[in-house]
C-alpha cells in the first residue's frame, strides 16, 4: 500500500473510532446542566503558557471559561465547549447514519479536563477512554495576603502569592467581585482572581472578558453534565495512568485493524525529562 493511501486508510480508521467513542460517550447524556446551576458569574480567561522548557520562545495560547453557580464553578476550555456544541447539533442531525459527524470542523484544544470548584475542594474530569474519571484536590488555604494594588483592566485588585504544587504562583484579585474563584484550580481568595502568574512566567492567566450580571438572568450553567456526571473517584496518579493506557490502547486497536505508523507519526522521546512543562510539578 502506498503512503498517500494508507494515510487516507489512518485518517478513516482514526475518524471512525473517535465518531464511536464520542458517539457512545455523549449519548450517556440527555440533558445538558442540573436546574440547580442557575448562571451567576461568567469570565473568560486567557492562558499563555510554555509546553517545552526546551523552546521558551514557543508561547502556546487557549481560552477557558469560568461559569459561577451559587455554589459552585466550573472551569473548561472554551474550545471543548464548541467542540461539545458542534457534536451535539451533528448528532442531533444525523438522521440515523451513525458515522454522519464530520469531526474535521471541531476545534481542537490541548485541555480536555474540566475543574469544578467548591468551598472545599477542587474537583478534576477527564476522561480516559470511555471511562469517565475524577480526583479531589482541597481547596486553597495559604495564601500569603500582600499589601499592594494594581489596575488590572479596569478593575483594582490585590496581591496574594502561593506555593502550589511545585510552583510559586503571584496572584491578583479584585474584591469589587466578591467571588472566591478563579482559573484553573485556584480558589479561597477574597474576591475574584483576575491575574494569575508563576515565577518563572511558563503559565499565566488573566482575565480577558466578562458577561454583566444583567445578562444572565435565566441562564444555566453551560456544562454538558456528561463530563462531571457518574465520574469514577480515582486518584490523580491513577488518572494519569489511565489516560496514557488510554492513549496505547487506542494506538493497539488502529494498528490491529491495520493501520501502519511510519517512524514520524510514532511517539518520540527526546530522553530528556524536563522537555515537558506540566502546569503541577509536584504533589505537594
């Protein structure tokens, strides 16, 4: 087979068992947020942040949204949302041909967790295969509070610094929103962080837009409960094993149907461990 056509024959097999997967894994779900998340607080954040210590000049750049609820928030990429919006409108409309989904249109994002923070704990979604998996990570609690300001767009915001997880981490919130959230999994602070930066500047968050109160009136939280519903309680290393079994065993099944992987489509190691920039260094 030659190499034009047995990437065609990879391109299929691949569109095929992620239409499968995604397919299966969506329909678990038919309605899309809990009544009880009724929408108080929308925020879009930017993060720019250095996948590879090897290249510090490569920045890559992705949304998220921060979606506040009475009692909770939940914190996704914007991406994930679109991707969720166009499969959910393909699968609604595919007249009962089960692989009528174009996924060439989604768009595609490097996070697929989804974070749900609460007064206690931070809990972390993804999922490994078809299996839906989550750990719990407490809440915030050593915020070293600073007695210092800045205007950040627009809006007066304090400074608090923290060690979390392997980084030092300088934040800066605003107490003009009094909202105890924020990116990622950081929370417990007096107000809504606005700015998040570690010491060595590989991520950073910050603010970029936010919906006016007046407009959210009615509104849900725009979640698809299939990501954090009926999630297996694991714990964070165990995830992160799954994902990469995941991952293998995907590989395994394309080429057991017979897909063949020339030398650049296979996984390359560089044998050099700090190439990767993983936002938790450690688990402390």
């Amino acid at each position: 087979m030659n190499d034009s056509l047995n990437h065609k024959m990879m391109s299929f097999i691949k569109s095929q068992i992620l239409t499968i997967i995604f397919l299966l894994f969506f329909s678990l779900s038919s309605s899309q947020t809990a009544a009880n998340d009724s929408l108080r607080g929308e925020f879009t954040y930017l993060l720019q942040h250095r996948p590879s210590t090897l290249n510090r000049d490569h920045v890559y750049k992705e949304s998220f949204s921060l979606q506040i609820s009475n009692s909770r928030a939940f914190f996704i990429s914007e991406n994930r949302l679109k991707f969720d919006s166009i499969f959910t409108e393909q699968f609604n409309n595919r007249k009962n041909n089960f692989f009528n989904i174009d996924m060439r249109g989604f768009p595609p994002s490097k996070f697929k967790f989804l974070i749900i923070q609460t007064n206690d704990n931070s809990q972390f979604y993804e999922a490994a295969g078809m299996t839906l998996l989550s750990y719990n990570t407490p809440v915030i609690s050593n915020w070293k509070l600073i007695n210092e300001t800045k205007v950040i767009n627009s809006m007066l915001c304090k400074k608090a610094e923290v060690h979390f997880k392997g980084r030092d981490w300088t934040a800066w919130y605003s107490s003009e929103i009094p909202l105890p959230y924020g990116p990622y999994k950081f929370s417990g602070l007096p107000g809504l962080i606005v700015k998040i930066t570690d010491k060595t500047g590989d991520y950073d968050f910050e603010l970029i837009k936010s919906v006016a109160s007046s407009s959210l009136k009615g509104k849900l939280i725009r979640i698809n409960k299939v990501r954090y519903r009926n999630a297996k309680l694991v714990t964070k290393k165990e995830l992160t094993q799954a994902i990469i079994n995941a991952k293998e065993n995907a590989k395994y099944e394309l080429e057991r149907m017979g897909t063949v992987f020339s030398e650049d489509q296979r996984p390359k190691t560089s044998g050099k461990e700090n190439e990767y920039n993983p936002i938790e260094l450690s688990d402390e």
